[in-house]
C-alpha cells in the first residue's frame, strides 16, 4: 500500500514538472505571485509553493485553478475567441482579464474602499488563489469559507 501511494506522489510530481516544461516552451514564465501592476499574458502560469497547483491564464482569457491531477478547482467561467488576454492587478487589490481591445473580459477582488498599495496575488499549497493588502492580510479568496 505505502509503494502504490509513493508511485501516485511520483506520478503527481511528474505530472506537474510536464506541465511546468509545457507552459514554460510555451513563453509563459512560472511564479507563484504577481503584485500590484504587474501583468499575466497568456499563456501564463501561478504556481503554489509545493507546486502541486495552479492558476492558468488560458488563451481564451478564462482563468483557472487546477490541482496535480488537473481537476479544477475554480474558474473564472468566462472565455473568449482570441488569444491575446492579458490580467492586471491593481494598485487597489482588482484582478481584470482584458480583452486585446481593452474591454474586460473579467475582474473579481478589491475595489470600492479599498486603500490604493501594493497588493498581491498568490496561488496557495491548498489551491486557494488570494488577493492580500499591502500588510499582508486576505481581502479576497477563491475558496469559500
């Protein structure tokens, strides 16, 4: 029993490092957090630390959270017919995926009240992707409580 778990840990590890090898031919580079306006082109990837999930800006523009296996965890469920999508966070904790016309394809995050700093988007080890304030505290979470 312990070999067949140790073979779906090796098998997990090596699903991810293909995936990694895919994204980064692909152009897109591997990190686990973007700040304040910094931007995601897509193909582009946040890894966890543990590196067992991931945030995908898609070519379509959809943004999702994936696990080791692939199974999606959350999606930002809207998509569209090109492939020069582009997210921004911004200095108010926003996340936009912008078409290559400039129109929003999609936000979610920060906004009204929130004080203008550097925030930060994270992919997390429990496959939560987060906007934290300048001080570090969550302001906004894929995962529901």
């Amino acid at each position: 029993m312990a070999i067949k778990k140790l073979s779906i840990s090796v098998m997990a590890i090596l699903v991810m490092m293909l995936l990694q090898v895919a994204l980064v031919s692909a152009g897109g580079p591997i990190r686990s957090f973007i700040r304040s306006r910094e931007a995601m082109a897509a193909p582009d990837l946040l890894e966890s630390p543990n590196r067992l999930k991931a945030f995908v800006l898609a070519k379509n523009g959809e943004g999702s959270v994936t696990d080791e296996w692939g199974k999606l965890l959350w999606s930002t469920k809207k998509s569209g017919p090109s492939d020069k999508y582009a997210l921004v966070l911004s200095d108010k904790g926003v996340v936009r995926i912008f078409k290559p016309d400039g129109e929003v394809l999609s936000q979610w995050g920060g906004g009204k009240g929130r004080r203008q700093g550097i925030y930060t988007l994270s992919m997390n080890d429990n496959g939560s992707l987060t906007i934290s304030d300048p001080h570090g505290k969550t302001v906004w979470s894929s995962k529901k409580k």
